[in-house]
C-alpha cells in the first residue's frame, strides 16, 4: 500500500493520466468560490463587491481530470474588472490554462446603487441580487440575472374588500440574454422592473415618501399574473434583448406560501 | 509514520485516553443529525415529522474526546416519542451511555395542524417552525421554541395614507420556558401568537375569507413594537409560563431590510 | 377610490376577468408550500415526511389570473399518497379544478432508510434529500431528484504524497427520467450512487467500521470527475432510466471552494 | 373607515403617541440591512465589502414605536468607516437621533486577505466570514466574530486504519470580547485559530503544496475537541482577549452529520 519515495519524484500528474472510460464531461471546475471583484457600473464607474462564482471547462473523454488550481488563478489575474465586454477574455484565458473546447462562468453578487425617497428625496443605498452566465468557445452565450424585490398589493383583495387591500414583498428574478451588438446595463434592466410592482422598495422613506408608496401601491393593484405580464411587454419592447426568462415570487401576507408566475420567451421566436 | 499492525490489535481507544491541558468542554456532541421523529401532540395524538437534533455532553478536562457513534444509538432508540416527557429519559440515557455530567438536546422540526379558513372554514394543514431546547443532569432546564407567521398591517402607513396601509409577512420567535408542572402545548402557544398578529395567515382562502382577513389587518394594525408587547402581555397573563424570549420580524413590504424587535423576560423578577 | 358596498355582492371574481396584453404565461400557481405527505416507498410500504411543493399551470393569455386557492384544496386531498403512479391523477385533478391544458408539480423531501454499519451492522436512519418533478396534460414528464452524500478521497493527494490523502463530504445530486414502462424506486438509485464514492456514509460506525470505512476510502481514490462517470456507467446500464443529469460537488477538505462536475446525457441519442 | 384629508396635516407621528401596555422593549430597529461598508484593517489599509446589519435600540414604556428610517440614514453617513473605534461613534448616534438609552449593531461581512501556498507561494484571496456585535449607552460591550475554515483529520481514524485516516473541512467560529485598551485585528484572530488544524485551508494549492498540506494533516490529527483546546489555549495565553466563545463543526467525511464542540470563557473567572 505505501509507494516508495523514488517514484514520485517528480511529482506525477495523476490528472493528466489516461481515462479510458469513455465519457467526456460537459463540465469540471469550481464552485462556491467566494472572491472579491471590482464591477465596471453605468457612466464609466467601477464598484467593489463579493462575487461567488463557479468556472467550469468540458473535459474531454481521454482525461482523467482536470487542474482546479488553475481555475483560482485565472480568477486572481481577472477579477479586477468583470464587465461583458471583460468576461470573454476570461474564458478565452481558461480555455487556454485548462487545453479546453469550451469554457463557463457564472457569478453572484450584490448590485448597490444609491436611490432617493420619491417625495423628500432622501438617498440610501439599496441593493439587488444579480449575476452573469457566460459561456466561450464552442458555445458562446452571456446573460445577466437580476432580482428586483417590489412592493405587489393584490387587485382581487382591493376588489372585494370595503377597504384595505393585502399586499407584500415580491421577488421579480430574470435572466436577459442581450443582443449581441447592444450594452445592457445592470442599471437599465433594474429600472424596467421597478416600474412594473405596484410600488418600489426604498432604503429610506420618511412619512410623506411611506403616504406617497402606500397609495401608489393601493392606484396600482398587481397579481404575479400581471408582474410577468408587464416586465415581458418591457422586454418586448426593448431592442437590447434577445431573449428572457421572468419568475415573480410573492411572499403573500396572507399565506405562509408564495404566489409564484413563470414566463419563458425566446423573441426570434415571436 | 506506518504503524505496525499488531499496535492495533484491540483498536485502540484514542478518545479514553487522558488529556493534560485542563480544559473541560461545556458541550462536545453531534448536530444536523436529520432524523425521522414522532411528535406527542395535544389530545393524545402522534404526528411523524422531520427533525434536526443537536446532541451534546460535558467533557471533563482529563479525557481527550467523546464517542460520537452513541449520541446517534441513543436517538435511534428514543426518536419514536419526543414530548416534554420523555426528553428528560433521552437526556439521562446520553449521560450513561457518555458517562457525563450533563447532557443537552436542540430539535427543530416542522409541526403541522388542520386550519380552517375564517368564513368558508375550508381547511389545510398549515406547518410551523418549532422546537425543543433542553438540559438534564447537573443542570436541568426546558425550553419550546416557536415561530408563527403573521400578518402585519403598518399603523403609521395606515393613519398618513388617505387609502390603503402597507401590510406584510411578519414572524414572531419565541422561547417559552414553561414552569415545571404544567403542560404547555405547541398548540396554546401559536394560538396566543397569532391572537396578536394584524391577521393570522391561513393554507386555504376563498374570497369571502380573503375579504374578511383583509378588513380584519385594516381594523387592526401593528408595529413590530405592537406584537411584541401583545405577545408579552399574553405570556404574563398565563400561569404555564416562567419566562420568554420574543423577537418579532416583519419583512417590509415598503423596504428590502425587515423591521425588528426583540424581549426577553424572567416572570419571577417581576 | 372608495366602492360601494352594492357593487361587490357577490364578489367579483377579477382573476376570471378578461386580459387584453395577449400573453399567455407557461407557469402560474404557488411555491415553497410545506405540506405532510405519505411516500409510498419499496416493498409496499409507506414513510411520512415533510414536502416541499411548488405547483402550478398554464395561463390562457385572455385570462387576467388564475384561483390560488385551488391548488391548496387539491394537495391538501392528496399528500396522503405520493408515488410515481399517483402524481399523475394529482396533475389531472389540477388541470381540471384550474382549467388548464398543462399542470407541473415539484416536490422535495428527506427521504430516510435505515443502513447498517459495514462491520458491526449496528443500525441507523439515513436521511436523503430526494424530490419529483412532474409534468401532466399538453406536456407529460416525471423526473426523479435524488441527492447522496459519499466520502471522496483525492487520487493525487494519495499518489504524490507519502502517507495519507485528503479527502471530503461530497454530493451527488442526479436527476433521472425513468422510461414510462418502469418502476425507478429513489432506494435503486441511491444505491447505484453510494457504490460509486471512495466510501459511502452511514449514520452509526463503530471503531472496526471506522477502519474498515477509512482503508476502503484510501483503496477507492475518486475525483469529482471520476464519481460523475461511474455514476454515469452505472445509468447507462440500467434499463430504467432514459436520460440523467449528474452534479458532483466535494466540499474539498484543503480550500473553503468546492470541485464539481457536471455530466447530462439522453440515452435516446447514443 | 375613511379619514378625512385635513384630519392628515400635517402628518401625524404615531410612533411618538403614548402607549399605555407598560412595557418596555430590549430591542427594536431594522434588520437583513445590506449595505456596502468599509472596514480599516491592519497596516492602515482599507478593504470593501457588503455588510449585513443589524440596528436596534431600546424603547421606553411610554412610546409606542421607534422610528425605523433613522436607522438607514444613520448606517448611511457611516459605512464608509467600520472598525472597533468608529462603532462606538455609529452608536452614539444612534442614540442621539432615536432618543434612546442604549443601542445596538452587528453586522456581518467576508473579509479578504491574500494567502499564499505553503510551498509554491502561489498566492490568492481567501475570504472569511467575520462579524461585529456591538453595544453603546447604559450597556458598552464589543465583541468580533470570526468563523475559519480548516482541514481536521481524525486521530482515531488514522490510529485504527493500517492506512488513511478520514479528513475533512471544519468551521471553528469565535466570538471574541478584546479589553478596551487594546486593539485585535481580524487577521490575528484568524491566525491563531488557523494554527490549531490539522491544516489551514489555501484559495491555491499547486501539486507540491498539495502534498505538503496532506502531509502535514496527516501529522497532526485533531478532533473537534482537540480544535476546541487549542484555541482556548491560544485565547488564554492572549492579553487583549477578556472572553471567548468557541464552537468547531467538523462536516465529517464519514458522516452525514457533524461532529461538535463549544466552549465559553469569561478570563476574568479564571
């Protein structure tokens, strides 16, 4: 059981070895993998946040594995500036390190851009979940996530209710595939949401900002049918995107579970 | 650095074996131990949930480490009655088989009962978040824990707005030590929880339900600062309760960050 | 803003109401709803757990919403009895209570079985994060989500250094499409998945299984890479399955980042 | 149900309206806050990263509410400088602007540092999941949170098999109270505590340093208990540490659940 000394010096490259197994993996790499990253933002600016990503590379069949490490340093070498225009020089760079067809990036993080009280103009930062999937090599592909929390206030409770009406957070998710040719900003996809919800959130609301929300959200009633409804006309209408796919996630006051709408569309489909 | 192989013959013991550092461990054990469990309930019934124990003992200062195997022996001979009974058994039965001083169990699990709608009475099992917290041996100690999902209408919203009133799902923890002679159910405990709330929540509503609960949050609204002083108030009312930890979480409808308040309270130092 | 009392007897039914935005929505209905359920399990038997459901249907474009409450109302006439049979009649009564031409069902839960230590065969329950996937009406699916946690140890930590290896928890996550001809029960695909790990786990392991579970791990040196084929020679195999998804995820004992592989295969196209 | 529109101006402050329940509240504020913060580290630098706080202050009998957007505009004019003298300032504030007695903060963040592997040199971000809890007012205290991920490799295992020993990643997580005079860093912390595994974990290990870590595992076996008492050891031995807790969670390989140990001590006790 134990191997003499001798025979590891140099150190083999078990990685490296023959697989004779016949099955080549679609993908082989790291997850979880929590890094500082710098964000290039609208109007030529950069923000600091944590990203947590996973790379991957196909591995062909004659492979026994590949070189996690090496995922990590292309990481430090990159993760100083992730933009789209950035990030297929990244997977040009794992493809080269890994000797791979095709290269993968996925990676989280929170967005923080500063947002102002509707009647006081109060600011604050406020944060929003998003994301980038990337592919390069043989397939190429990028799309943005983002989630957006809105306020939702539900038309049949307003309907049927002498008063009142039951409303909540909501969580409108999407994933954007942008054309080509065309920049997408975090910013502009944030924006087409927030306009969709009876009402956005807000950092910071002082009385006269709490009367202005709470009526908008009550002028503008919203089920998870109509969330769907109106960011899919948003994307419709906007020539930067290709393609999309919109949950909205109601986390009901009047329930312990969620009410939930999905809508998949691909618009050279239309 | 390779062993003989007749050094191992019994297997040695390393965790009997003595340690000279001086530092006896408070609490040495297992936990996410995800095991099936059978729940005593109210009127003499069993209810099957899934729970998530965490195990311990003391460990004196001379011995080098515990021995991991009989915590999960000990719970797969007791996971089939856990009430405030027979915890105490499961208890001593850890401090004999470890040979401790004191022996401590933390489960959390999901407990499930019929709820009917308030004006059609249609009916669902709704699941809340509960558990038990307790301590035999040299220290003897007994604590329930309970979060119950609320509706919670904002005060201030509602008295700015001229329509409407920003409402939300809110969750009220509690932990509940119950004086020793009494019994004090899961059941009685959400009851006066949800008592306090701007409207409780339910799995089943039809329209006319939906009506009458959004009226019933509209005619009664609640701070976070609200429900913990109901709260309390409804413990210090009852005799089965020695003392209380309340924290109350409403996620903001208006806001991504929640509102919060927290209690603590030992009757006898009233 | 206020409406007459008059004007809402008997309620209005607003979800029915007609929607002129001409988009129709794949998925409507409610999440994270946690309900009992009865799994019936191999060998005729039935276990109890805790379900975590998602159900839902298509929308008609000319539909504003649909009836939330429903949903409820059938899992609640159903949860004592999931099964790869049942779930379809769960679909259809779906379909028809919502009018709708396709319905979904999602579900996740702890499965348990008990497993016997390898040398003393002392015994314990073993809990697997398993769930379904099923589709009914104009699409019809069911898929299988099965998630095994197995030791692996490093093939190159083994070969390069001069005693020991690391090694780790790892997941093995499957998603399987059974042929429809076929019972797949979650026991033969977790079985199928535990022989592939450097070692499987178990929930009670005494000192001679302690050995016995360390020395195997050191004879069966496994990368993520390696885990996800075997896994994958063993479903290509079997008759029952058409096509599979396979993640690997080690906690990997020497980086806070995990190693992963990822492997999707329709057998129809070999 | 409807108020007029005069009986509205100005708006009125509910908050600040007498409550007559009599009773005070420990904590009331905003939770879930994330919020981009800068927090000075060692050797005068700066690092950024996201926060996630916790901001409360107590509440006399007589109020019925606090006023929650205080506490955002607050963390607003001071996120942009966190350590242990800058808290006490955040505090203070706090109290001014919610005319409170005593307040509260914590906030959770990763820190970053740059490691390098222990033979290569190789060099990487590590993060770390690191906290402070803080109070000011009536009740003074601070306290840091510190969780380190290590690599523990059995000694039983490795005493009883003729090869190998089971390893695996664990968490020790600290809550440390310095004296008031003396200034603890994060990274000291960490580096103490990264000196009592088997192994410290890298962000990048390259073939020698792999085998240098395995061995070095493999050389100093450490049950979670051993973990627990050589942090203690350490903390004990450290004059700017007044208190400790210490809890190690190791994700046992073997197993599907973890192995436990925690240990609090007050110094002062001694």
């Amino acid at each position: 059981m134990i191997k003499s000394e001798t025979a590891k010096t140099p150190l083999v490259d078990i990685q490296s070895s023959e697989d004779k197994r016949n099955i080549p993996i679609d993908r082989v790499g790291v997850r979880q993998v929590k890094y500082p990253m710098h964000l290039r933002i609208k109007d030529n600016g950069m923000m600091q946040t944590v990203g947590l990503f996973t790379l991957t590379v196909d591995l062909p069949k004659h492979f026994k594995g590949t070189h996690m490490s090496r995922f990590l340093e292309v990481l430090g070498e990159h993760n100083h500036d992730m933009t789209a225009e950035t990030i297929p020089l990244i997977l040009q760079r794992l493809r080269e390190r890994l000797d791979a067809e095709t290269s993968h990036l996925e990676v989280k993080f929170t967005y923080f851009r500063e947002k102002a009280a509707p009647v006081t103009g109060k600011k604050g930062m406020m944060g929003y979940e998003c994301g980038f999937v990337a592919s390069g090599g043989a397939t190429t592909d990028f799309e943005i996530l983002v989630t957006v929390p809105v306020t939702t206030l539900c038309p049949c409770s307003k309907e049927i209710s002498d008063y009142g009406a039951h409303n909540q957070r909501g969580y409108v998710s999407v994933r954007v595939r942008p054309t080509p040719d065309n920049v997408l900003w975090l910013e502009c996809v944030i924006d087409m949401i927030e306009a969709c919800g009876s009402a956005p959130l807000y950092p910071v609301l002082k009385r006269p900002d709490e009367k202005f929300v709470t009526e908008q959200a009550y002028n503008n009633p919203r089920f998870v049918e109509d969330m769907v409804r109106e960011v899919a006309l948003a994307f419709d209408k906007d020539d930067r995107i290709l393609s999309y796919e919109i949950e909205v996630e109601n986390h009901e006051s009047i329930h312990d579970h969620n009410a939930y709408a999905y809508l998949k569309r691909d618009k050279s489909n239309l």
